[in-house]
C-alpha cells in the first residue's frame, strides 16, 4: 500500500516448482498428468511499515471444481450456500463440524468474485449466474478464514468470511 493506493503483482509460473523449503535447490520439476496441479501456486507478500514487519503466504492451485445445480443435495454431506457480491459473502460467518463433509454451493450475483480458504485448502473462482461446488471436510477444529482473490474493486480488501470449525 502507498497511502490508499493498494499495489498488486503476479508472476506466471512457467513450470511447477517443489513445494517451499522440500528441496536444497529450487528448480522446475517435472510435469506429471496424474498430478497436473502439484508445485503450482501463487504467493502473497505483507509488509508492514512500522516496525518492518514480512509475511509471505504459499497458496496452492487446486484443481477447478465441478459445477452443479442449486438445489442439489449430496449424499456425502450438508449443502451451505454462499453468495459472493461487492464486497460481501453471505453469510460470512459458517459454522462447520470436524470430519463432517459439507458441500459449498458458491454463487456470485454481480461479477467473477474468488473464495480462497488456504488453511482449509479450499480454492475456486465464482463465475456470476453460476454455481460452483466446492466438498470440504475439515481435519482440524478452529477458526479459518476465507476471502475474495480476485480483485473486484475498491472494498474488495474487507471482502472476508471465517469458518467457525467445531470438535
């Protein structure tokens, strides 16, 4: 950020690379089709000006999910729904018990929106006037939060939600 002006880079990634600090040398590895999705990924880097302060976080691609009718039910778990819209979910607040599996239905009502949960390993973009479904069953009980990765203007940065993972 300089002063109200948030800056954002990405850099393509050519080849996959090996998963932080697995190897001694960081160099491509080698394509596997069984894996299409592993070593690829994107960072984020947070500064804080005073003190100086570094965070970089690792977010893995994750294959795309598969898109289903709103309204289906799912065998294997609890459909919650959630609608992405400038700049909200809702509901931004979800309640989720471990080791149950939940079915997301994802919807966005204005625009391509994304739903990024990295400590749950949840990852997909919100095409508008679509449903995406993304099956989660959480390993571990606490809070995560989840926000928008695609940039949708000014507010996107309070576009936030946090899963409420119960024993």
């Amino acid at each position: 950020m300089t002063g109200h002006i948030a800056h954002h880079s990405a850099q393509g990634l050519m080849y996959p690379l090996p998963e932080p600090h697995s190897v001694p040398k960081k160099a491509p590895i080698p394509w596997d089709a069984s894996h299409p999705y592993k070593g690829l990924g994107y960072r984020e880097v947070q500064a804080k000006i005073s003190p100086v302060d570094y965070a970089l976080t690792e977010f893995p691609v994750v294959p795309e999910a598969t898109a289903g009718a709103a309204g289906d039910t799912d065998p294997q778990g609890q459909v919650i729904k959630i609608t992405a819209q400038k700049f909200e979910y809702s509901p931004h607040e979800i309640t989720l018990k471990k080791g149950v599996p939940v079915v997301l239905e994802l919807t966005s009502l204005d625009r391509l929106h994304g739903f990024n949960c990295p400590d749950l390993n949840l990852r997909s973009d919100i095409p508008p006037n679509k449903t995406t479904r993304l099956r989660v069953a959480p390993e571990k009980a606490g809070r995560f939060d989840f926000h928008c990765d695609v940039f949708c203007g000014s507010g996107h940065e309070q576009m936030t939600g946090t899963f409420i993972v119960t024993e």
